[in-house]
C-alpha cells in the first residue's frame, strides 16, 4: 500500500556541491542566502505546478484523439507507478537551484513575470525547463553586459583624465612668460600743462 504516500517534492540543496559558487557570490549575507533559498523553493514549486499542468494537457489531448479515431483506450491497464505524474529528478532541481544562484535579488521580480508569461506556451516538460534556463541566461548576459559598459566608460574617463593631467604641465611649459608690469605709469597731462605761469607758452 505505499502507493498511498505522497510524492512530495524534495529538495536537492544537500546535493548541490558547495564548492560551485561563484566568486562574486563570496560576499553575500545570511539573509541574501535566506532569499535565494526561499526563491529556490518558490521556483521549485511553480516550475512543478507547470509540468503538472502540461502532463494534463497532453494526456487530455491523448484522449481526445482516441476519441476521434474510435482507437480503444487501454491506459486503465497500465501499472499505477508508470501513469504517476514524474515530479522533479534529483538533476532537474540542482540544476534549478544553480540556476537560482544565478539571479540577483533585483531581478527576480522581471525573471518570473517574463516566465509566468512564456511558460503558458510551453507544451512538454523539457519545455518547461528550457524556459527558465533561457530566462535565467538572458538575465545573466544582460547584466554582464551592462557591466562592461560600465568598465568601459569607467576606463575611458579615466584614460581621459590621465592624459589630461599629464598635458597640463606641458601647457604651462610653452606658455610665454609676460613681463612684470614695474614701469611706472606716464602722467597724463592736461591742456592747462602747456601753459607756464607767467603766461608764456611751454
């Protein structure tokens, strides 16, 4: 009778090897790693659900066409262990949970509402799967991407104030010295000058 216990989706966080984590992941916190735990889990449970729900569509779209063709259906035959719903392997939920790892805290809100929206279409399990890895990869480009950018600009300011660093005293070097302004002034005379006091002229 133990086909009466129930599947209940595990884990393969103790299976993840922990020597697999990335450099840039060597600073996180204790409530950083509590969130990706708990994401882990919520993905987990989600890319689960989908699956459950594809197998559903496709066992009724199985029936649908016996139905068509007059074919009997002889699937109540089959042993209960081959017609249970196969939940996650081992493999499958380290995989999603490395992949998890992967996703910063921002962007977790963009990495499910882009796949809520795709997975709709997916029509098979491995579907499923390769959604959320796709998702996940696009996420990671784009952020390495960006941070490129970043060097790059970083580094061409600073190219940039380097080289204008070195031409200042270059610039001072060519520019002529002007001479001090130690003459003195000449006296401006007025017309009342030209005239000496006993009434001749200068």
């Amino acid at each position: 009778m133990n086909w009466f216990e129930p599947r209940v989706l595990r884990s393969a966080r103790p299976f993840v090897p922990s020597g697999g984590e990335r450099r840039d992941e060597v600073g996180k916190t204790g409530d950083d790693q509590a969130m990706v735990q708990m994401m882990c889990d919520l993905v987990l449970g989600e890319i689960q659900a989908e699956i459950s729900r594809v197998e559903k569509e496709m066992e009724r779209r199985r029936q649908d066409e016996r139905r068509l063709t007059n074919q009997p259906d002889y699937s109540w035959l089959m042993d209960w262990r081959l017609r249970a719903k196969r939940p996650l392997s081992f493999r499958e939920s380290s995989e999603v949970e490395l992949l998890c790892s992967k996703v910063r805290a921002e962007e977790w809100r963009r990495l499910l509402k882009e796949w809520h929206t795709k997975v709709r279409f997916a029509e098979s399990r491995d579907e499923v799967l390769d959604t959320f890895r796709a998702l996940v990869d696009e996420i990671a480009t784009e952020r390495m991407r960006r941070k490129c950018v970043v060097q790059s600009v970083d580094e061409q300011q600073q190219l940039e104030e380097n080289n204008a660093a070195k031409d200042t005293p270059a610039r001072e070097a060519k520019r002529p010295r002007q001479r001090p302004n130690t003459a003195r002034t000449p006296m401006a005379l007025s017309a009342f000058a030209l005239y000496l006091p006993d009434g001749g002229d200068v």
